[in-house]
C-alpha cells in the first residue's frame, strides 16, 4: 500500500516540478548571456495563462487536431507514474523499458499528426524533420536501455533496474554503463528537441523542429502541449538520473531513506538541468544533415556498450 | 544630350569599358511623354538620358542583367513596358500603385516536377522582422528556387521628397531606413548641397557619425548571425556591444539612431570635446571587445560548420547582378564608394577596405567584422584630426540634376534629384537593399530551407529601404 501512495506522490511531483526545471534552465541560459532572465516560476504563468484563453483553431483541422494534446498529455501522465523519481516504486510495475520507448514514440507520433493537421507548412516541415530524427534517435535509445537491462541480469522491469544497480555495488561502474549513459544524454537532447537539435527558443519558423509543429496551437492545446514537453523533459531527466546513477534512491519506504532518496533526485535533476543550459549556450544548432552523424555516435556508443557487456 | 532607347546598350558598354556601373535607371515625366535615366558612377558620375516612344521601348535585361530590377520597377511607376523582359513579376507586390502591378495576386514558381513543393512565408513571420513574402520550391529540405516578394513597406517616399528645395527634407531621408540614415541623409544632402563648401569640422563628424553607423549596424549583423545559428552567448555579447555604440549615439545627437544632427550646410549641433574623449575610449574597448566576439565565433566548430560555404553568392553573380557593399566585397569584389569618389572627409583619412573571396556567410561576417575595425580606426583619425571651427554654412540650390552617392553600411546608397525653378520634380532613391535582394534569391539555391535565416541575416537587408 505504502509503495502506491510514494509511487503516486512521485508521479505528482514529477508533474508539478517540470515547470520548475523548465523556468531553471531558462534562467541558467539567461544568466550565462548576462540578461537577467525571467523567473524561474514563469513557466507555471505561461501554462496558467494559456489553459484560461480560448483556442484558435485552423479551419483545415478535423477532430484530432483538439484530441491530440490529450493523447500528449495522457502519455506523459502515464510515464510519470512508470518512472523512478525519489524512490524505486512505481505505480505502474508493469510497464517496462520497452514499453516507454514506445509511449515517447506514440507521443512524437501525435504530436507529427498535429502538425500536419492544423494544415501550415511549418508543422508539415518541422513533421518531416521530427521523423527523421525519430528513425534515427529510436535505435539508439532502445539499445542503450538494453545495455542498462544486460547489466543487470536482464531485466526490463523500470523498478528493478535502480535496485539490482545499487545491489551489484562498486563493480556496475563499467564501460557499458558510461558508455550507455552518454549514448542516452545524447537522445535526451535530441529526444527534447534541445540545441544542437533544434532550438527551442528560436522565432525562425523555418528552422523550427518541435515549435514549428506546435505553431498551429493555441490556448489550452498549447498549454497542454507545452506542459507535456516540459514533462518530457523531466522524465527523461529523472531516467538518466535514477536509471543510470541510481545511488541514493529510497530503495525502503522509511521516512529518512525517503528524504535521502528526494534531496538527491533534487540534486540530480538539478545537475542535469545546468548541464543541458551549459550545451545550449556553448554550442550553435547542427546543420540539420548533420543532426544523423551525432545521432549515429549515439548509436554507436550504445553499441558499444552492449559488446562491453558481453566481452568484458 | 538625348538619345534612343535603342542606342543605350551601346552606350552603357561604351561606359562600363571605361570602369563605371549601372547604379540607378529610372523614368522621369517630361512634358510631351517620358523618359528614361541611366546613372552610371565610376571615377565621377554620368548620367545617360534616353527619350521612350509610346509606353514600351526594347528591355535592356537580355544584354545588361543589373537593369532587370529597374525596368520593373520602372513598368511598375510609370507604366513603360520593358518588350522583352524575362522576368516580370511584380516587383512591389502591394505597392500603393494598386492595379498595375496585378494587385495581391502572388505569381507560383516557373519550376515543376515530381516532389516538388512550394513553401510560401510571410508576409508575417514569428520573428519581428520586416514585412515580405518568400516562396520556396524544395526538393525536400534543398531549395531549388527561391523568390521574394516585397512591398508591403511602401510609404511612396520618392513623392514625398517632390518639394521646393529650400525645405528641409533631411527627416524624410532619415526616416528611408532607419538604421541607414546618416548614409541617406548624407547622399540626400548631396543632391542639395551640390558644390557649396561644407566646414571642415562638419566633414569630419559626419564621417565619424557614418562610421558609427556602419559600427552598430555590423554589431546588430554578427549578433543576429550568432542568433540564428542559436550560438546564443555571443549573440548577447554582441547586442551588448551594439547598445554601447547606440548610448554613445544618444550622448551626441540625443537620439540613439543618430537621426537629426545631419542638416543641409553641415551640423545642427557641435559635438563636444567631453564627448569626442568618450567616443575614444569606448571605441578602444568595443574594439578589442569585437575581437573577442569574433574570435569566439569563429573558434565554435559547430558555429563554423553553420557558416562555411553556407549561402554561397559567386563573384560572377555578385558582378551580374550589380551586387552592393559588404555582401559584395565578401564575394570578391572590391568596390566601395568611399574610395571611388570620397564624400564628406573620407579623403583625408586613411583605412583599408576588407575583401573576402569565398562569399559564403562566413565571409560576410568576416567582412563586417574588419569593417568595424577599421571604422573604429577612421572615427579616431577624425577625431584627431578635427579642429575647432564653425559647423553650418548657408546653402545655395541650383537647377539641375544632382546625384549623391554614398557608402551606407549594406552599401552604395544613390539619391538623384531633378531640380527645376527651386523645385524638386523628380527625386529617385536606391537603398542598396535593391540590388543585393536578388543577390539572396541566387545565394540561397543549393541551399537547406533551415540555412534561409542564417543566409538572410548575413545579408542583412533591409525592407523598408527597399519598399521606399
């Protein structure tokens, strides 16, 4: 019973954290471009504001175009609750590894759709481009969560994975991991449309990857689309950090490894939030060709990591 | 002298054998019918005018490709058919002429084939940028065909310019292009003050104010390129750099664009010395500071992937197509009105004029970023050189025709004015936005539709200079 309410509670907090860390790495980058930035809870403004305004919707759209923020929002609700945040519990034990990649993969997909549905040519190129990336960034995020599954004895199951990680000790600190961590950070930042993918502060319509497919939105569907791509974010965030550096999850439901388990995934999440707005502000977007070669090391580096497995 | 339509493809050979260009060719209202001006400038500038029978004579694109923009515009004002011209789409989509240019009716791309799409943008775009229309035809992600379609800036300034000469219409020329308008207001200047003899002090700071314009525009460029490549340190860097050259603006002439210092007979206001210190120092740091902004860029090899061979204009298109300014020496050509034929004190100081041959985005950023420095070297020569003396002389306007060219920071900026009994009958202005808007449509074929912005912002033109 105990590990539904802690599995629930994380899902929750998951949820109303993403602005948080959304509004952070917006202040990071400000910060690194001596602008001041705005707040950090500007995020929660946006999406309140947007949820209370009326949409405007393109009159070559049919049904899906309003159906599919929910169908967003809906999959991210429930990888929420199938990601570890603070503690090894989840609410939905059943789901695994692979079933995620392709709740990511169902969102991206509706997401396409949308685009192409609100009927401008920016959501038809940012479509095109996202499927590119999609074919590209699925490989290599599939195998690099295998690489992680291999290492510990081959279990899918997302609460296993933290525990049979901290239980293995000092010897996990292998290749394969590293190797695997990198080759995922990589598809985080594709998969989260982060520069050098995309860049999701750009006012360029003909660059846009993710926004251009959300230019069509507006008030609600766009609130809730924005939220979920914030919660996109922050579930992969919290899967880099409990997946692959597990130490300091609640393994128990005792109060203090609780508080150990939410101080660290804090600090966690926290890091890889600076991390992403120190790549942002270092690096210019790819050339959109480009964008497969990076794709390919991240492909490779999770390959990698699965013939270390077996060879080392 | 007149002469036939027929005759002026000879004759403007005849000129451009001995070293002059097409800079401007308009139509101009004579009491029985019209006729055609040809400017050329090479050491000086010529003028060749033409008389047209009925409203249509024989296009001269075919055999010289810069008149192509000028006969549309011409057919578009006057009505004169160009037989012949390859190429008449409406120039000015909306302009306030209505009908003649066909309305709102935007022509499709002349290009079919399996797969072939036509993305039209704009007028409206997410960014805040000026008002145009652009249509693609990929393949994909490559352009193929890219076409622009402007206009929609159209204030009929050329009109507004048709006053008695004795008033004051250097705010009109200010207002052309706002972040051109030293160079406007200059070369308008030109055309009133014709031969009287401007104070040298005034010749200094209007170089000066010049090149301060030429400083922040480069700046407000490189930060938009660093920008558009999301390179987004330096794009703050550089906008910090750009604001410190527009509060130094401000403390001259009180506004940030330095418009209303510049006045027919020299200054409306002295700069002081207190001030001409500060510019120094400033410039010193902005100088340096520069380097480094470029340095960064260019030390980013995901920066230098985005800019190399990105948006390629060739020296043989930069030529045809009469290209302009920094988009043309970074193409290889090396022209720049401030050499040819010095106005205001650009003879009396000494500065190198940077030319890059690759003509990719790469070298149009690093054109500008050398035309800074050697900005910042001509300001301090001025400032050197200045002595104290009166700013403002009286001003006599003869009857005649007058050109004033200068070198504003997107490049040759051409004003001509026809003044008769005191009046001004017939004023024609070139932005040099004009001729470097084909330029782009020829840069970016090749090219993926991501690449547009970066290859638009490196050229850096403007719309309302170019709406008129």
């Amino acid at each position: 019973m105990i590990d539904l309410v802690l599995s629930v509670i994380q899902a929750i907090m998951m949820i109303a954290l993403a602005p948080l860390f959304a509004g952070i790495l917006n202040k990071a980058k400000a910060r690194m471009q001596h602008r001041a930035g705005s707040s950090i809870f500007q995020p929660y403004r946006d999406v309140a504001k947007l949820m209370r305004k009326s949409e405007n919707i393109s009159e070559s759209s049919s049904w899906l175009f309003r159906f599919i923020p929910y169908v967003c929002f809906g999959s991210m609700l429930l990888l929420s609750l199938m990601t570890p945040f603070f503690s090894a519990y989840v609410a939905a034990p059943y789901g695994d590894l692979i079933s995620m990649v392709y709740i990511f993969t169902l969102y991206r997909f509706m997401m396409v759709l949308g685009g192409l549905e609100g009927g401008s040519v920016f959501g038809g190129m940012g479509g095109s481009r996202e499927m590119m990336m999609s074919v590209l960034i699925e490989p290599s995020l599939l195998l690099s969560l295998m690489a992680l599954a291999g290492l510990t004895g081959g279990s899918t199951m997302i609460g296993d994975i933290p525990r049979e990680l901290i239980g293995m000790g000092a010897i996990v600190l292998t290749p394969a991991l590293v190797l695997a961590a990198s080759s995922f950070f990589i598809t985080l930042l594709a998969e989260n449309s982060r520069v050098p993918f995309d860049n999701p502060a750009t006012h360029l319509e003909l660059t846009m990857v993710h926004e251009g497919m959300l230019i069509e939105y507006s008030g609600r569907g766009l609130g809730l689309m924005d939220l979920s791509s914030m919660m996109r974010l922050m579930i992969f965030s919290s899967m880099f950090c409990t997946m692959f550096f597990p130490w300091g999850i609640a393994l128990t439901a005792s109060p203090s490894a609780v508080l150990i388990g939410l101080a660290s995934i804090l600090i966690k999440v926290l890091l890889v939030t600076l991390a992403i707005a120190l790549i942002e502000s270092y690096l210019a977007k790819y050339r959109l060709f480009r964008l497969p070669n990076l794709l390919t090391a991240s492909f490779a580096l999770s390959l990698l990591a699965m013939i270390s497995l077996y060879i080392l | 002298m007149m002469y036939g339509t027929d005759e002026l493809p000879d004759i403007i050979r005849d000129y451009s054998k001995r070293g002059f260009g097409l800079v401007c060719m308009y139509a101009r209202d004579v009491p029985d019918g019209h006729v055609l001006e040809v400017v050329m400038a090479g050491d000086g500038v010529e003028r060749i005018t033409a008389r047209v029978d009925g409203t249509m004579y024989r296009s001269l694109t075919s055999e010289i490709p810069g008149a192509s923009l000028y006969e549309r515009e011409i057919y578009e004002t006057s009505g004169i058919y160009p037989a012949g011209h390859p190429d008449m789409r409406p120039l000015r989509s909306r302009s306030t002429w209505g009908s003649l240019s066909g309305g709102d009716a935007i022509p499709h791309n002349d290009i079919f084939g399996d797969g072939i799409f036509e993305i039209p943008v704009g007028p409206i775009h997410a960014g805040v940028i000026g008002p145009g229309h652009f249509r693609f035809s990929v393949a994909g992600e490559p352009i193929l065909m890219m076409k622009a379609y402007l206009g929609y800036s159209r204030r009929g300034v050329e009109k507004l310019m048709e006053t008695p000469v004795s008033y004051d219409n250097a705010p009109i020329a200010e207002r052309i292009s706002g972040d051109n308008a030293v160079a406007h207001t200059l070369a308008h200047l030109q055309t009133v003050e014709q031969d009287t003899e401007i104070p040298e002090r005034a010749r200094f700071i209007r170089t000066m104010l010049a090149e301060l314009e030429r400083i922040y525009n480069h700046l407000g460029t490189m930060a938009g390129i660093a920008l558009d490549t999301a390179l987004a340190v330096p794009a703050a860097h550089g906008n910090m750099l750009r604001e410190s050259i527009l509060r130094l603006n401000e403390k001259i002439c009180g506004h940030r664009q330095l418009w209303g210092i510049l006045r027919a007979g020299g200054l409306s206001k002295d700069v002081s010395e207190t001030v001409l210190a500060e510019i120094e120092r400033e410039l010193m740091r902005i100088k340096f500071d520069t380097e480094d902004l470029a340095g960064v860029m260019t030390r980013s090899p995901s920066f230098m992937d985005r800019a190399e061979t990105t948006g390629r204009l060739s020296y043989e298109d930069a030529v045809r197509l009469r290209a302009v300014g920094p988009v043309a020496r970074a193409s290889g050509v090396n022209a720049d009105v401030r050499k040819m034929r010095p106005y205001a004190a650009y003879d009396k100081v000494a500065f190198d004029v940077p030319i890059c041959p690759s003509g990719d985005v790469y070298a149009r950023m690093t054109v500008r970023k050398r035309e800074i420095i050697e900005s910042i070297s001509v300001i301090i020569q001025c400032i050197n050189e200045m002595k104290d003396g009166p700013i403002c002389t009286d001003v006599k306007t003869k009857d005649g025709f007058y050109a004033g060219i200068t070198e504003s920071p997107r490049g040759e900026t051409v004003h001509c004015a026809h003044i008769e009994g005191g009046r001004i009958t017939r004023y024609k202005i070139r932005d040099a936005s004009f001729p470097n808007w084909p330029a782009l449509e020829c840069a970016v074929i090749g090219n993926i539709v991501p690449d547009f912005p970066v290859v638009n912002k490196s050229f850096d033109l403007s719309y309302s200079g170019n709406d008129l």
